[in-house]
C-alpha cells in the first residue's frame, strides 16, 4: 500500500520460504505437496494475468510459499509491466517454464499442474495457453 500524501510505502512481510527453496526439501519433493503448491501457483498467476500485470521475471526463487497458511505468494516485481497482450502472457508462462526444467529436473508434471490451475483461473487463459503450447510466446 502507498500513502502518497504522508510519502509513506506500506509492506508485508512474509513468513515463508522461497518456493525454489521449498521443492528441495522432502516434505516439498511429495506428489500431493507439489500438487498443492502448483495450484497455488497455476491461480497466483491466472489472478495477476487477469488485471494485466506481467511478472517479467518468473522464477521459482520469487514465489513464496508462506508457511502458516502454505499459499502460494509472488514478490519482485521490479521487471513487471501493464500489458494486455496474450503475447506477454505467455512469455511469463514461457519464463516460468524454462526455471522449472533448468532448476528443478522432473518437474514436468507440476508445471502441468501449474497450467491446469491457470486455465481454470485466467479469464483468457485458453487463448494464452494455446500461444505458449504453440512455442510463438
């Protein structure tokens, strides 16, 4: 939150653990615990593409998983824009693909799960899916 009249910036901390830092851990490396962080993820994602904000850099290093309440939650926006284009969603989900298989071999499954969960959470999201599928992301 910004209160611009008292030149003041309002921040949350997280209590939690990166989700790269996370998936190495044997509770994060069981099928349910990764299905269930991947569904986090698949509607972070489907929720910030929907009001057109585009991550720029996806990584598993800036998603959070908060440890109270095991939800899924997104940081560093520094290279975030506002973008309508089914294009630069895919790019995101392009992005965030390429993290998966460079940093966490045998993933394939749970970006599965993480686009299942996109696509019942993003408004356009067959469109968006459909470009990243295609390979024109």
């Amino acid at each position: 939150m910004v209160d611009t009249e008292n030149s003041l910036i309002y921040m949350e901390y997280i209590e939690g653990t990166s989700v790269r830092e996370y998936l190495v851990t044997e509770k994060g490396q069981a099928p349910e615990a990764q299905a269930k962080v991947a569904a986090g993820i698949g509607r972070a994602l489907g929720s910030m593409h929907n009001i057109d904000v585009i991550h720029g850099d996806l990584t598993t290093s800036n998603l959070l998983m908060r440890l109270e309440s095991e939800t899924v939650v997104l940081i560093d926006f520094g290279l975030s824009y506002v973008s309508q284009l089914i294009e630069d969603k895919a790019v995101d989900l392009y992005v965030l693909e390429r993290a998966f298989t460079s940093t966490h071999p045998n993933t394939e499954v749970m970006f599965s799960q993480i686009l299942e969960a996109y696509g019942e959470t993003g408004k356009a999201s067959k469109q968006i899916l459909k470009k990243l599928e295609d390979g024109n992301a």
